[in-house]
C-alpha cells in the first residue's frame, strides 16, 4: 500500500508541474524510455533469480489454468464495466482491465497505443483511469486478501493479486494461502507480467 500511495503522490506532482511547466521536448518519447528500461529491469531480475528459476521447474502444467483464469475474468468483467461507462468503448475498458494491477506500466501504454486515434487529452485521460483502477485493484487485494482466501479458495488472493502475485503481495498471499502458494504465485505473476503489453496493445488497437 505503501508503494500505490507513493505512485498517487509522485502523479499528483506530476500533473501539478504539467500545469505551470511546459517542456519543449517530446515528453511521450521520454515516457517511452522509461517503459523500456523498466521492462529490461524486469528481465533482467527474473533471469538472474537462479531460486526462481528451481521452483518454476517443479510446477505442474496444470497450474497455467491459473493464469488463464486471471486474464479470462479480469477481460469478462472489464468489458461488463463498459455497460456503465458509455463515454468509453468495450476495448477500452478492456485495456484498462489488461494491466491487471500493473498501474505503471499500462497507463503508460494506453496513453501511448490510444494518442494517435484519440487525440492526447483522451488518451491521458484513459491513461489516468488505468493508473487509478490498477492501484484500486491492487489495494483492495492487499487489504482484502483473508476474505478472498475464505470465501473463493487458496488460488483466489493469487489471481486477485494480477501482476503483483510475484512481489508486493507474495507475503499476503503466503501468510492467506499458505508458503506452498508461493512458486504458483511468482509463476503466475511472471506470465501476467508477459501478458500486460500484449493484451494492452490489442485491445488499444480495435
């Protein structure tokens, strides 16, 4: 919770010096070298993790079902949440849902993939809508993790969780669910990280 209220604050100062700042250079190319060097980190410290990588090879097949599960009702509800947001199309909704709790990294994306077709007020605007319901996402999974454990099973508070099974909320999830969760739940959250740019640029581009 504490990193979402971090993220909050660092966008709050951002839009407060958009509003009295106005930089010459392309701030969308800049945007665009952070999410690349943010996703070498990635790679870079999953590849590294040789602890990872012992625990990933002891998983059954069977536990892709996870994962599929995640991306399956994350999009189902996504585009059922369009109903009440008439202002926004069904793929939109549906990209916003793609981040899967990776706030950072689709508000990013959505603003950059919607721009060209929706112009920048729009698009930031949908960016700021990914950003905002990611955080909420990962917030109430954090804070609502026993009652996820209770009433939906030990996998729930992993799928709950989205992109963040892997770090921020493998405590919660091994304290809820149990210490043998966790190679599911990094394995989970390695193949929904994958997934983020991929279903993000999709659904951006219907």
């Amino acid at each position: 919770m504490k990193n979402s209220l971090i993220v909050i604050a660092i966008f709050a100062v951002g839009c407060l010096a958009g509003t009295y700042w106005h930089p010459e250079a392309d701030m969308h190319n800049w945007s665009l070298c952070i999410l690349y060097a943010l996703m070498l980190q990635v790679g870079i410290g999953l590849g590294s993790n040789k602890v990872l990588r012992s625990e990933l090879k002891q998983l059954s097949p069977k536990m892709l079902l996870v994962p599929l599960a995640t991306i399956t009702g994350t999009l189902i509800f996504s585009a059922i949440a369009s109903l009440l947001l008439s202002q926004w199309s069904v793929f939109d909704c549906m990209a916003v849902g793609s981040g899967f709790a990776y706030y950072s990294l689709s508000s990013i994306l959505i603003t950059q993939f919607k721009e060209p077709s929706i112009g920048l007020q729009l698009a930031t605007e949908l960016g700021t809508i990914a950003l905002l319901s990611n955080i909420i996402r990962e917030m109430m999974s954090l804070v609502g993790a026993p009652l996820i454990r209770k009433y939906f099973g030990r996998l729930a508070p992993i799928s709950a969780a989205g992109v963040n099974s892997m770090d921020v909320l493998l405590p919660s999830i091994a304290r809820c669910s149990g210490k043998e969760m966790m190679p599911i739940a990094i394995f989970h959250g390695i193949l929904i990280d994958l997934s983020v740019p991929i279903f993000v640029k999709l659904f951006c581009s219907l």
